[in-house]
C-alpha cells in the first residue's frame, strides 16, 4: 500500500465521522494495533564497507499500549510504547529477511473535540534478521526521534490513529536514518 493509500485512509476516517458525538481526552490505558512501513537509510561508518550506503524498506503488523492523561480541557499527554513485526528488503548486497521496530515515547496531544493532534519524542529501536541455511542472526541499534500524530475517538473508547516519525540509529558500525508511518485502530479504558 502506497503512502498516498494510506493518506487518503486517513482523511476519509477521520472527516466521515465528524457528525459523531463529541469526545474529550479520556485518562486510562489504550490498547491499539495495526499496519506499519518504515524505511530505513543505513549508512556503514566502519570496517572494509566504510561509506557504503544501503536502504531497507520494511512493512507489517504494529500493536502497542499506551496510558493518556488530561492536562487541561483540550490537552492531554500520552505516554506510549509502539513496537512492530514486518518483513524487510533491501539492496547493495544487503539482505534482511524481517525487522522490528519500537518506539517509547510521551506525546502532547491538542483536542478540537473528537479529534486531535499531536507531537511526541522516544528512544526508537530497530532491529533486522536474516535467516541462511535455518540459521537466524540480528543486528539491532537504538536512537531518538520525533514524530507527529492526527486521529479521532468517540464516547465509547474507540479511536484510530495516524502517526509519522522520524529518528536517528546509531549501531556498532553503522547509523540510520529511520523514517516510519503507523495506521492503527485503537481501544481505551478510563474516565
């Protein structure tokens, strides 16, 4: 599915229900998954492949919890964990089988009635296996990010959600520009 796909799915959510009831920020735990594509530019700084540029494109399940907590009548903060399973491409010789990312994050959310928008920091995490001759091996790295966010909930708990995000990976002899876009339906407990 193509970003402008997954654009257009986003606006028509969240403008078709806009004659729905209103909601405010609930305060409680939300559980949410759905589809994730990331895109990752590796550039290797180390060794005999110094400077050899690679990018791996990467698509497949996210799920995730979160807990969100009113500040005021149109603001609420949302502290999150995101991770995601997908199968990954890549080139230049490079060849991963599967990647997982992870993001935890906190992120300031501005209501205008049912819907929202927000912008959050994490440490993101990234991690690619490939498997040869049934045996798997890894290689993982950690960094920081931002990203921005839009969605809509209702009375009854149920919201969906769009997220972009953006970071830097710093692995033992390589970092990464890691670029993400998460679609996802989502559930919330609370008041």
């Amino acid at each position: 599915m193509t970003f402008r796909k997954l654009a257009f799915a986003l606006i028509l959510i969240l403008v078709l229900p806009a004659g729905f009831a209103t909601a405010t920020p609930k305060q409680g735990f939300g559980l949410f998954g759905g589809f994730a594509s990331h895109t990752s530019n590796v550039e290797i700084t180390k060794g005999v492949l110094d400077g050899l540029k690679v990018d791996v494109s990467s698509s497949g399940l996210s799920f995730g919890v979160d807990y969100q907590l009113p500040v005021a009548d149109a603001v609420s903060i949302n502290f999150f964990l995101d991770s995601s399973s997908e199968s990954a491409s890549g080139n230049n010789g490079f060849s991963a089988d599967a990647a997982g990312h992870g993001i935890l994050g906190v992120e300031g959310r501005y209501w205008m009635d049912a819907l929202f928008v927000g912008a959050h920091v994490g440490s993101y995490s990234e991690v690619f296996t490939t498997t040869s001759n049934g045996v798997s091996s890894s290689i993982s790295g950690a960094g920081t990010g931002f990203g921005v966010s839009v969605g809509w909930t209702n009375d009854s708990g149920l919201f969906v959600t769009g997220q972009y995000d953006k970071a830097n990976i710093a692995y033992s002899d390589a970092t990464s520009a890691l670029t993400g876009l998460r679609l996802q339906v989502c559930y919330r407990w609370g008041k």
